[in-house]
C-alpha cells in the first residue's frame, strides 16, 4: 500500500530535486539550489540522497517528502519507503524514485500510480530533466542536483498550483 501524506500549501509552490547523491558524487548541496528554492511551501525529494543528512539541510527551506532510491541504504528505504502519495487537498502527487533502463522509465511511474487520482508523478533516477503531459497527469523529473548525466547540467524544479492544476518548471544550477 502507497503511504499518503497531507499538506498544506500557502504560495502554491514545491520545490523538486532527485539523485542529490551526497557524498558519494558530489560533495554538497550547492547554494544555489537554496536560493532556487526560497519561498516553496514544500520540497519533495525524490530518491538517491545516500545519506539521510541532507534531508535536514533542505529543511532549513521547508518541509520536506522524501522516498527513497536504489543507491539509498536499507535504513533509508525503511524510513522513507520506495513510494509516497503526497496530498494537497486539491491535487495529489505520486512520488518516487525509479528503477530499471532510462527509455521508458516516464512509462513505468505513470503505470505506478494509474490506479490513483493523480494531477502529478514526480520521479528521478534517469539524472535528466524531464516534463511531459501523459492523459493530463504531469510526469516530472527535475534532474540530478549532484550528478548530471546524458548532456544535462546539475538541476532541480519547481512546481507551482494554479487554479487548480500543476505546472513545472526545471531549473539550471
């Protein structure tokens, strides 16, 4: 069963990073995220941090949803869990990391959480941005914030609620 959290948001936006990869391939979280992020409501982090600390520093912005990836160790998977429906009364955002071959990856979350009244499934693992509309449900991958890959420079994104839908935006470091 996917674990559901409420929150509450106040200007409407959420901030999104994946495979922060800390401190294995990069040695910090670079300040120019937090100056990214300043002012979201919420962070959701969408796996592969490797250690649990940088959770905390992103907590210094705003709270923080985090799910676990598969370079993430077992204790982490076990706090976090591989999966999490994050509500926001008016929408609802599937996260997760990812798993398996990057070409199709988008494909397998949207197919995760089909069964669920989604706006938006945010996810990492391919260390690129992506953003696609799939049957009016957002597919939104922010990148890598610590090790880009495949031609992309280092990353996060932004979602914002208006009038009741979700847009994205993915953000250069």
């Amino acid at each position: 069963m996917v674990r559901k959290v409420e929150y509450k948001l106040q200007n409407g936006l959420i901030g999104v990073v994946a495979d922060t990869h800390i401190p294995a391939r990069a040695w910090s979280l670079p300040p120019k995220l937090f100056s990214l992020l300043k002012g979201v409501d919420l962070i959701l982090h969408a796996g592969d941090l490797e250690q649990e600390y940088v959770l905390e520093e992103l907590k210094a912005l705003a709270p923080v949803e985090a799910v676990a990836g598969n370079m993430d160790p077992h204790q982490l998977v076990g706090k976090l869990g591989k999966e999490k429906l994050i509500d926001l009364g008016e929408i609802c955002i599937g996260l997760v990391h990812g798993w398996g071959g990057r070409q199709d990856l988008h494909e397998r979350v949207f197919e995760l959480f089909r069964g669920e009244e989604v706006q938006a499934v945010v996810f990492g693992h391919t260390h690129y941005p992506f953003q696609e509309y799939r049957r009016g449900v957002l597919l939104f991958n922010p990148g890598s914030v610590g090790d880009p890959r495949w031609g992309s420079s280092a990353s996060c994104g932004r979602l914002q609620v208006k009038d009741g839908k979700l847009e994205g935006e993915n953000l250069v470091l």
